[in-house]
C-alpha cells in the first residue's frame, strides 16, 4: 500500500488509564486490493500457478488493452495483487498452470 500510519502512545498515557482513546485519519485510498484462490477439480489448491493481468481502458479519449504484470500464487494457491481504482480501468485475469511441477 502507499501509506502508512503510525501510532505512538507513551508510558504516561498507559499509566493514566486504562481505556486510551487516538483519533486516526486515513486518506481514502485510490487503490483496489484483488484476492483470490486458484483450486483444482478436486478443490485442492494449486501453487505456483501463474496469474496474467491486463489493464482495458476505457476512456472516452484512449482505449485499448494492455499487459499489466504476472503474479504466482503461494502453496496456498491464494494470491494478492493491489490495483489502480478507476471508473475508466476493467482488468482481466487469466490463469495458466504452473510452469514447473514437482
């Protein structure tokens, strides 16, 4: 994610009570996290497979689709990728086997 946020308390708030109250304020994010699990017939899950991403674009001044990057999942078979958020972006993911097998 592109930001982060900090929480500091003291030894002398711990001391004062034992409820402590901080007031956050996160900025809304522009990013979209995409979550997912890549399983077999038999349900069972499969790491290493290969996730392709492609962006589509469709503005009213530019379209077209193009290669966004590649992700493997974990032995899980689960796999995580954040994304630009836009009403102007659709994403296609397409699953391949993976390369090498054990």
């Amino acid at each position: 994610m592109v930001w982060h946020k900090e929480i500091l308390i003291s030894p002398k708030e711990l001391n004062r009570c034992s409820v402590l109250k901080k007031k956050i304020i996160i900025k809304k994010s522009t990013d979209v996290l995409i979550t997912g699990k890549i399983v077999d017939k038999n349900n069972n899950p499969i790491s290493k497979a290969i996730v392709s991403i492609k962006q589509i674009n469709n503005s009213y001044y530019s379209s077209g689709i193009e290669e966004y990057g590649y992700l493997t999942t974990n032995e899980e078979g689960e796999y995580a990728v954040l994304l630009p958020c836009s009403c102007n972006f659709d994403y296609v993911l397409d699953v391949y086997e993976p390369i090498v097998k054990c």
